[in-house]
C-alpha cells in the first residue's frame, strides 16, 4: 500500500498542521507497518509557480514548436498527477494562509489537473485526509466568519474534482500563546488542539482499515 502525504506549511517544526499529519501517519503505521509513504513538502520545496501557465501554454502548442521549458512543464504536471492517482490514499496537511490556500497548494492542485485528463478523478473512492489549520477563529459568530475560503476549496477540488473519500480534520486559533492579542483565547486553543490531535489520531486508524 502506499500513501501520498503533502505538507505546506511554512513553520518547519513549529506547524501544527505537519503536527497533526505526523500524528495520523503514526497511526496508520501502527495498523498498517508495511505502508510505503511517498512524500512531497511544498512548504519546504516549492513547485515553481509559473509551471502550471507554461503547461497550459504547451497543451495548445504543436508539439514541434514547444519549448523545452514548456515540456518540462508538461512532465512535472504529469509527474504530480502520477502520485496522486496512484497512491492508495492521500494524507494532505495544508494550512490556512491569507484566508485561503497558500500559493505552494494552489500551484499544486493546478499543476496536478494539468497533468491529468480532463474529467478524470483521482482518487476515485480512495481515502483522503485533509488536515487544515487556521491561526484565528473562523468559525460563525466570530468578527471574521466567512472569511475563510480554504476549507471549501479543499473539500470541492479534493472530494468532488478528485472523487475522493474525504476526512476533514480541522483546528483553529493555532496562533493564540504565539500572537499576545490573542492570549485570552489560549485555554480555547487548548481544547481545540485535544480535540483535533485526537480526531487524527482517529483517522489515521480507521482510514488504514479501509
């Protein structure tokens, strides 16, 4: 078996979604010791960010007049949509940054469907567990409700473009005991952390038996 793990952030060993990625590949490893893990840090080796224009150029250009930056192009597009059809599950630890995807994960995901066939899904009914981590409070009721436009994203390209088997683990106020104005929500931090290691933990064991 193999498993694709993506991690985005860029906190090195300070990211709580790379926190709770390691926390579910533990215990996948548990259940499952024999799993390959093929891994790809796009925090800490970015994609270049004018690949995915330089394919799309390529695909209406006559392959005799494409450019050797263009068919490079083309082969790492190709090359990413490669590991994602064919790992048998994906564990995918990407942050909230800027109220939306980062540009390492939007440049992945666009390079990813350049790669592939149009319609096609990548991880038909295969398991995938997305783990994303916001520094304030998003939810409803809080001054910036609605303001996230990470999460849906990654539910519509993941679940619905890539026809996975989605998980969602989310955790919020990863910045409260590290941004002093939010101190008086470090207690809330606190459980939110508990709970969130505790539902990967979860998912790392169940998704394994699937």
């Amino acid at each position: 078996m193999t498993v694709l793990r993506i991690d985005a952030s860029i906190q090195g060993p300070r990211s709580a979604s790379s926190e709770l990625a390691d926390i579910a590949e533990a215990e996948w490893l548990a259940v499952r010791p024999e799993t390959t893990f093929v891994r790809r840090h796009l925090g800490a080796d970015p994609l270049p960010s004018e690949a995915w224009a330089t394919a799309i150029h390529a695909q209406f250009t006559p392959e005799e007049q494409r450019t050797e930056a263009q068919r490079e192009a083309q082969r790492l597009a190709a090359t990413l949509a490669a590991e994602v059809q064919a790992a048998d599950a994906v564990i995918l630890a990407l942050p909230l940054y800027n109220y939306g995807v980062s540009q390492h994960v939007k440049t992945w995901i666009d390079l990813t469907i350049a790669g592939s066939t149009p319609g096609t899904q990548l991880l038909q009914g295969r398991p995938a567990l997305v783990l994303t981590t916001r520094g304030g409070g998003y939810g409803p009721g809080t001054p910036r409700e609605g303001w996230d436009h990470n999460t849906a994203y990654l539910r519509r390209i993941v679940g619905d473009v890539w026809g996975a088997d989605l998980t969602l683990v989310e955790r919020e106020l990863t910045l409260a005991g590290v941004n002093p104005a939010m101190d008086p929500f470090i207690e809330a931090a606190e459980l939110l952390k508990k709970a969130a290691h505790e539902a990967a933990t979860q998912a790392g064991r169940e998704l394994a038996t699937r």
